[in-house]
C-alpha cells in the first residue's frame, strides 16, 4: 500500500515513522517533508499550495490513502481537490476546515447554534476594534481570525498593550492576510484540553485528550505558543467532562 503525508513538520515526521513500523509495510511518501525524513519516508518536490500537483502525484502514483499531518491544504481544500480525482483523504473538506482555518467564523458558527464559548467580537478596522476594548474586561484575548501557526494569540493584561498588538495586526500587517481580521475574547482562566474525535460527518469517536501549556515561561509569564510539553492521556480529567464536551460541543457541531 502507498500513503502519502502532507507536510513537513514534527507531527508529520512521527506519522511518516509510525507507518514505517507498520507489518503491512507501507510504501510512505511526504510532500514536501523535509531532509530529516528520509529514512521513514520518500520525499516529494510538490508543495503544500498546489494541490492540484499532490492530487496529480497521488493519482499517478496510485496512492491509496492521504493523511494532512498540518491544517494548511485541508483549509486550502486539499480533500475537496483529491475527492474530484477520486481519491481518499483523511481529513474535513474545505467546508469543514473552516472551523480551524477562521477563528471569527468558528465563533460565530458557535454562537449561531447554542455551543458554549467565550463572549467576542470581531473587528477588522482597528479605530473601532481599539474602542470595543471597552468592553472586556483585562485582561482579554486577541486572535488573528486566520492560520498563523500557533502565533497568532496574544492574553494582554493593558489597554496599552491591546492597542499594540491590534496596531501590530490591523495596521502593520504582523500577521499578513490571517491578522486583518481579528477577534477580541473575554479571557477564560484555568487548564485547556484538548479533545480529539474522528466522524464521517455523522457519527463520532473520541481517540483521546492531551494537554500542553500555551504560554512560555513559569507561572504563565511569556507570550503564547503554538503549544508546548503536550501530554498524554489525562489522569485528572474525568468522564463527566468528557460526557458534557460530547453533548455540548460535538453532537451540536455535527448536527
């Protein structure tokens, strides 16, 4: 069997080496990887942006399935081009990699259908998002609505500070196309988890929960990142939050 990953990160070099152990011994192949990779998988010069050159590969190459180790060509619409050639990938359509790849519409979709979230707004001039900062409390919470690689979250504590940062995105372009919009959130405070379910779009499974710390630097005194030090599974978390995230968050989602 030949599976193709796409990507080039850590999370698609472990997939590439999982697969690699596997006793059905599949043919692996990554685009665009990195040189890393070479000993779990065989490198392919097509990059992430042109799906329709991975789609061409796959196709070509006979690939049975493809995995999206990253959510940049499932936003793109990596699925929707590779179900047009009949190919099978693992992952949502553009449509439903909105919820990731837009932060303001996956709040708004939350707020249009009843599940729980922080309250918001979304602003994308920053004279009026500067003076909707009267509204939340400090400190609270400014997104980039778009993919900036985990880096596009700030948790400011001043009026100064907001207004820096809303400049940074909204005026200076910090985080290119993904920062012109942006959302302000009231600040939740205590541990997040993360849940991870498959669905056909019907029904679900939960794989598990991992937790990792956002914010660099003890006692939670540095900027946020893309995640650090996850871990997994979570001996404190119990079944009855796990019973509420199923009936309050993905049974809604999905439906």
């Amino acid at each position: 069997m030949k599976i193709l990953i796409l990507g080039s990160g850590a999370r698609e070099h472990a997939m590439a080496a999982a697969l690699a152990r596997s006793r059905h011994a599949p043919e692996v192949f990554v685009a665009p990887g990195n040189a890393g990779m070479t000993d779990v998988a065989r490198r392919v010069d097509v990059s992430l942006g042109d799906l329709e050159g991975l789609a061409a590969f796959a196709e070509r190459e006979s690939v049975r399935l493809t995995l999206a180790g990253s959510e940049e060509p499932l936003v793109r619409g990596a699925w929707n081009s590779f179900d047009a050639h009949g190919l099978r990938l693992f992952g949502p359509s553009a449509e439903g990699a909105r919820l990731e790849g837009s932060k303001a519409w996956a709040k708004e979709f939350m707020r249009r259908h009843g599940i729980p979230t922080a309250s918001f707004q979304v602003h994308d001039d920053f004279e009026r998002a500067c003076r909707a900062l009267d509204d939340f409390d400090l400190p609270c919470v400014i997104k980039a609505d778009g993919l900036a690689a985990g880096k596009g979250v700030s948790i400011v504590s001043t009026r100064g500070e907001a207004e820096r940062v809303l400049r940074a995105m909204l005026v200076d372009g910090a985080h290119g196309d993904a920062g012109r919009r942006v959302v302000l959130e009231t600040a939740l405070h205590g541990p997040e988890v993360s849940v991870f379910a498959i669905t056909d779009g019907y029904s679900h499974r939960i794989l598990g929960c991992a937790q990792d710390h956002k914010r660099a630097y003890d006692h939670d005194e540095g900027p946020n990142t893309g995640g650090m030090g996850a871990y997994s599974p979570l001996p404190l978390l119990g079944n009855d939050v796990l019973q509420r995230v199923e009936s309050e968050i993905l049974a809604p989602t999905l439906t």
